[in-house]
C-alpha cells in the first residue's frame, strides 16, 4: 500500500514532463515529416540539398564544437588551479567565475560588440602601437561568434569541472611523483581521467548552448553569418515558414543526441586508457 502511494506522487511529475516536454516535442517534429499524400522525408531531404542550409548547419556546428574545446582547453587548468586553493580563495574564484552568468547574454555581447568594433578597443590599441594603419575587421565573422560563445558559456565548463576536482585527493599526485612520474604525466594519467565525469557534463552544456545560442550570433555575427538558431528566427518571424523552422529545430535536436553519445564514448574510451 506504501508503495503504490510512493507511486502515486510521481504522477503529478509525469503530468508536466507530458505537457511542457514531450507534447512540445511532438507537436515541433510531427509536422516535419507531414505531406499531401502521408508520412514523407522531403523536407529533410530538400533541407540537405540546399547548399545554403548545408552551409549554415556546417557553420553552426563548427562553431560549437570550436567552442567547446577552447572551453576545454582553459576550463581545465583553471578549474584544477581552483580546486587546489583553500576553501575560502575557491568560494571567491567561484563567485567570480558565477558572477558574469548573473549578466544578460544580449548585455554581455554588446560589451563584445564596443571592444571588437572598427572603433573598438582592440583596433584603436592596434592602431596607437602602429601594428596597423587601417582598423581591421573582428565583428561580424565567425571568430566574433567563437570569442562571444567562449565568454558565455566558458564558466559552464569551470564550475562542472571544478566540483569533481576538489573531490579528487592531493595524495594521488603526491604518490605518482614518488613513483617517479612528473606532474605534468600525473596530472594526465590520473587527476584528468578523474575528471572525466565533469568535462562530460561540461562539454555537454558548452555544445548544446553553443548550437542554440541565438543573441550572440545574432549581434556578433550579423546577416552574413546565420547559424542554425537564427536562421529559425528567420524562417518563423520574416518568412512564416513554420513548417521548415520545425525542420531545422529538429535536425538541431537530433545533432545534439548524436554529439553527446559521441562525447560519452570518446569519454569512455579515454578512461579506459587513463585506467591501463
């Protein structure tokens, strides 16, 4: 009798996931494949025709995975030279790192907008130093977009990493070092492979905001560089192509799915090899 009760408090639970998960779900992929004459692929077959939108896909996923391995690459050692201060000099480093999430993404990249600008900050510094005679072009390119991301969605990667580090003892490395390993080779073979959990979470965060992010494509990239998430904003809002919007949010759904297990085998392949 408990336990058909414990099973009854679930139910408001399944109720919602129902009704703001998977309805929204079916009701965004259901029409994709919707025709005249039934169930067809066409329009995911003219989607991948379109050299425009193959285009733009290609762009969108270079970007994010671009992305996540800059955020990997500065993630991890920040992160472990976090973990390794004192509590107190952590709970800092962590409120700092927190600290630019509490500001608006539309706010964050008009910040971007003023130092990557013609008159911006980087070009007017270039300019004074005589490296160049003329302002170069930093806004509106995919550099712009890949700088703009990185900032964003880089204190993702810091905190989902940082948490498993600190749980990861010091006397691991004190004991690889006395068998003779640098710290360069202990911090690879045992504090990295450790840390596989939380750059699997981090990495996974940093992708999947990276492929969906429209303010920052948007204002860094402008018109000449659409990604998957503006080109839905123009599908829906200029063309009133909803049908073809449902398209491209799908194939967005599904490239993620794809990425993650891919992330999730190359994790898992990588801690064997960290074990052995």
């Amino acid at each position: 009798m408990k336990k058909k009760c414990t099973y009854l408090l679930f139910i408001p639970c399944i109720v919602l996931i129902l009704y703001f998960m998977i309805t929204p779900l079916i009701g965004t992929i259901f029409p994709t494949f919707k025709e005249n004459d039934g169930f067809a692929l066409k329009l995911y077959m003219n989607f991948f025709k379109d050299d425009y939108m193959i285009a733009v896909f290609y762009r969108t996923l270079k970007i994010s995975l671009v992305a996540s391995i800059i955020c990997m690459i500065i993630g991890v050692p920040v992160s472990y030279y976090i973990s390794r201060t004192s509590q107190k000099v952590r709970g800092l480093f962590i409120a700092l790192t927190i600290f630019p999430i509490l500001t608006n993404s539309v706010v964050r990249s008009f910040a971007w907008m003023s130092i990557l600008g013609k008159n911006g900050v980087i070009n007017t510094l270039l300019l004074k130093l005589n490296v160049i005679e003329e302002p170069v072009s930093l806004l509106y390119t995919e550099g712009a977009i890949i700088t703009g991301t990185v900032y964003i969605f880089l204190p993702l990667m810091v905190i989902s990493l940082v948490g498993v580090m600190e749980n990861i003892e010091s006397d691991l490395l004190e004991a690889a070092e006395s068998l003779g390993a640098n710290r360069v080779k202990a911090f690879f073979k045992i504090i990295f492979p450790l840390s596989l959990p939380g750059l699997i979470v981090g990495t996974v965060l940093v992708f999947t905001g990276s492929l969906t992010a429209y303010t920052t494509p948007q204002l860094l990239g402008g018109n000449k560089n659409t990604v998957l998430a503006t080109l839905i904003y123009q599908k829906t809002m200029s063309l009133g192509d909803w049908q073809g919007a449902s398209v491209v949010a799908t194939i967005m759904i599904i490239t993620t799915l794809i990425v993650i297990k891919s992330i999730n085998y190359l994790a898992s392949r990588m801690d064997k090899r960290g074990v052995s």
